[in-house]
C-alpha cells in the first residue's frame, strides 16, 4: 500500500501517518505526549496543512511546561518523528519570596522583615505523567507548612484530573486596612495575629486541547486576635470562622505560547461562592463573578498587538477586609499605579500593548554546561508602548476617591525572554495624576 496518495478530486497530496516516534522523553511518558498531539496513527495528512499541524502540535508540547523545546518532522515512509527536550522537573531548595504585593512596592521600603524564607520540594513532572507534588515549608514573615498534588488524567480518555490541596499558616504580621490606598500593618513579636487552616479538593475536565473546566470545594478556618478588630472592625466577621466554599473556573486557551503569547486569543471565567456554608456562628461570604479576555495578533513582520480585558462584579454586600477584592494585586492592575491599591466591589481592567521585536526568540548554547535541559538557552527581546486604563465601584459603605473615576497609565517598555518561562520586564510608566517611575515585573504584560 502506498504511503504517499494523491486525491482525484481536488488533486491534493496527503500522506498516512503510519507512526509516531518519540525521543527525547527520557521521563515523560509517550501517552502525555500523544495528548497534545493533533494527529494519531492511520491519520491522513495533508503536505498543505502539515506544517501548520506541526506547528500547533509543537506549541501544545512547550505550553505543557514539561520541555524546554519540541521539534516535529515526516519521512517518506510516513513516520513521524517527535522529538523534545525535557525540563529539569525536581526543585528541592530555599524557599524565599518578598511578602508585598508586587517588587516595586517593595523597592520602596526595602526590609527583610517582609521576606518570607523556608524549604520547598517540587516535582513537576512526577512519575512522568504529569503529575506535580510540592511540598512547602514557610517562615520569616509568615508561617506556613502545606502540600499540593495534581493528577491530569485519572480516565482513559484523558480528560478528568484530580487535585488536593492543605496548608496551615500564621502571621506575627498582617494588613488590616487601607488608608490613601495603601495597605496598613500591624505586628506582633510573640503572638499569631492571623492564622488559616485550609484544604481544598478539586476535578478538573479538560475537553480537546484547548478546553478545561476545573470544579474546588474548599474549607477554611480563619482565626484572629481582638487587637486586630479594635483597629478595624470589618477585619473579619468574627475572631473565629469556619466556612465551606465552592469555586467553578472555565478557560480557554488558543494562546501560541502561555508564558510569552504573541498570537491567538484567552478566554477564561470564575464563579466563586465562598461561604456558601458557615459552622460559625458568624457568617462571611465572598461571591463574585471574574472574567478576563485577551486578544493576540501580529500586524506585520516582527510588530504584534495585544488586547487585554479584565472585569470583576461581586454579589456580596457586606464588606470584609479579609475578603477584600481590589486593582492593585497580581495582573489586576493599571500600569503607572503600582504602588496603589484600590478596594472594589466591581472593576473593569483594560490594557493595550504595542510590541517591536527587536531580537527573534534565539537558541544559545553554553558550552561549559552539558545537560540540554540547561545548556540550550532561548533568548528574545522586545520593545513596547502601551496604555491601560480602568475605573471601579467601591464597597457600600467604604469611602474611596477613585470610585467611579477613569483611570488610566501608559508608557515603554523593553522585555526579555528566556527559558523555563521567565520574562524580565523594565518599563517605564506615567498615570492619570502624572506621576511616573521605572518598574520591574516578571510576568507577560498582558
């Protein structure tokens, strides 16, 4: 039977995948490999469309986060070759992170008071299915002694995964309010102000390549002192509370590469209902919907855009400061207002990014290293203008002078990326109040 046909009808050449081979995987297995895979054996192939087929399918390696690079080619006998180069997965160590809501606000008032210092252990690829175990062991700053387990796949269809959760944590030192949208602390040298017990258990169900669906019952015991409710009494809802919450998030992901996209498109929502049970006496809800989108798009040779749209509308009227939702954490921020935090029941979180690519992604050996999990180094710089803006809705009865105002930042940027999903970003920001500074982040900009 030959291997190579050509279609009467339309005259377009194709090819039988009569097998796929794999290298590299020295402790993946082949069935998390084929999961990401647009093509099995027996399939039909295209020569027009198998570049684009490879392409993706080699995207959908690298986005596992289990290989540093995937390459994938067809002989003339019809088989594919598969070849990647894995990551380095177990990351036993010192543990250590600064305890502010991003680096710069940290820059500010360096203290490593606010360091959090411990030992972790983290197996991100565990008995070669993908599966991630950590173990964390926290002090310094805050206390904390945890562990995480993930199984992607549980079925044979591959699709329903499984994960817990559990952690025990305490603080000498807690944020209990925010005054002129900064976040207020008080300390303690011998007590516990803040302590949390909390466990987790979660499915996850992810439909085709693309698609997952990803279900949480938690429980949480918050726990705190009468000092921290003397100096504010909307710190929690009582000193003692013990709650059972449900969390449903959705997504989709067409991104090309998640750590650093440049083309395709993000779609994802989150409902969460915390507190939807309480054994205390006293009740704290947190209901709020989430969603974010985001666009991706090259405009010519080495220019690209990206679009990006967050937004947050909460169900929950009685405000607590434990349950706070505010711009100013994570992603949720405008750029130009780092060292803000604003306290919203709702917001909208729109960015623009125009990007130049000045260095094409580039593979650099190091010669004096001779494992490729660290040898081969991908490097890539880009230069960007952007602007951001945003507006939100404060809580009912919280007082809050950017509610209801347009807000909004913009400025340059350069960004460098390398492996194992770092991206350095320095750039430089002016806001609504023309105030300007030069800041460092370490995440995709949109």
């Amino acid at each position: 039977m030959p291997h190579f046909l050509v279609s009467s009808q339309n005259v377009r050449a194709f090819f039988i995948t009569d097998s796929i081979e794999f290298s590299g995987n020295k402790r993946t297995q082949e069935q998390i490999l084929r999961r990401e895979l647009l093509f099995k054996e027996g399939d039909s192939l295209y020569f027009a469309d198998s570049t684009e087929v490879f392409r993706k399918s080699e995207e959908n390696l690298v986005n596992t986060s289990l290989f540093n690079f995937a390459e994938i080619n067809a002989d003339s006998l019809g088989i594919i070759h598969v070849s990647v180069i894995e990551r380095w997965y177990i990351w036993p160590g010192v543990y250590w992170t600064i305890e502010e809501r991003n680096f710069n606000v940290w820059l500010r008032d360096p203290s490593f008071e606010k360091i959090t210092y411990g030992l972790y252990f983290e197996h991100e690829n565990f008995r070669g299915r993908k599966e991630e175990l950590k173990l964390l062991f926290k002090m310094g700053y805050n206390q904390l002694a945890g562990f995480s387990y993930q199984i992607p796949y549980i079925d044979k269809s591959k699709r329903i995964g499984l994960f817990v959760a559990a952690a025990v944590q305490g603080s000498h030192s807690v944020n209990y309010f925010v005054s002129d949208h900064e976040l207020q602390i008080v300390k303690s040298d011998t007590a516990y102000l803040f302590q949390n017990v909390f466990m987790d258990l979660g499915l996850t169900y992810r439909k085709g390549i693309h698609q997952l669906h990803k279900f949480t019952l938690g429980y949480d015991h918050f726990q705190s002192v009468p000092g921290v409710f003397s100096l504010n009494p909307s710190f929690m809802a009582g000193e003692k509370l013990d709650m059972l919450g449900l969390n449903y998030q959705f997504r989709l992901d067409y991104r090309n590469y998640r750590s650093y996209p440049l083309q395709g498109w993000y779609f994802d929502a989150e409902l969460n209902f915390g507190g939807l049970i309480g054994f205390s006496e006293q009740k704290m809800q947190n209901i709020f919907i989430k969603s974010t989108s985001r666009k991706y798009f090259k405009i010519m040779p080495r220019l690209y855009w990206a679009s990006g749209l967050t937004f947050l509308c909460r169900a929950d009227e009685v405000f607590y400061f434990t349950e706070m939702t505010a711009m100013g954490f994570n992603t949720d921020y405008v750029r130009g207002y780092e060292y803000y935090v604003i306290p919203s029941r709702h917001f909208y979180i729109q960015k623009n990014n125009l990007k130049f690519e000045v260095l094409p992604p580039k593979v650099f050996r190091l010669p004096w290293i001779k494992a490729d999990k660290f040898a081969k180094v991908p490097v890539s710089i880009y230069v960007n203008a952007f602007f951001d803006h945003a507006n939100s809705v404060a809580y009912p009865g919280v007082s809050d002078a950017f509610s209801g105002q347009w807000q909004y930042g913009y400025g340059l940027g350069i960004d460098l990326v390398t492996y194992y999903d770092k991206v350095f970003r320095l750039e430089y920001s002016i806001n609504r109040f023309n105030e300007n500074g030069v800041f460092l982040h370490f995440t995709a900009p949109i």
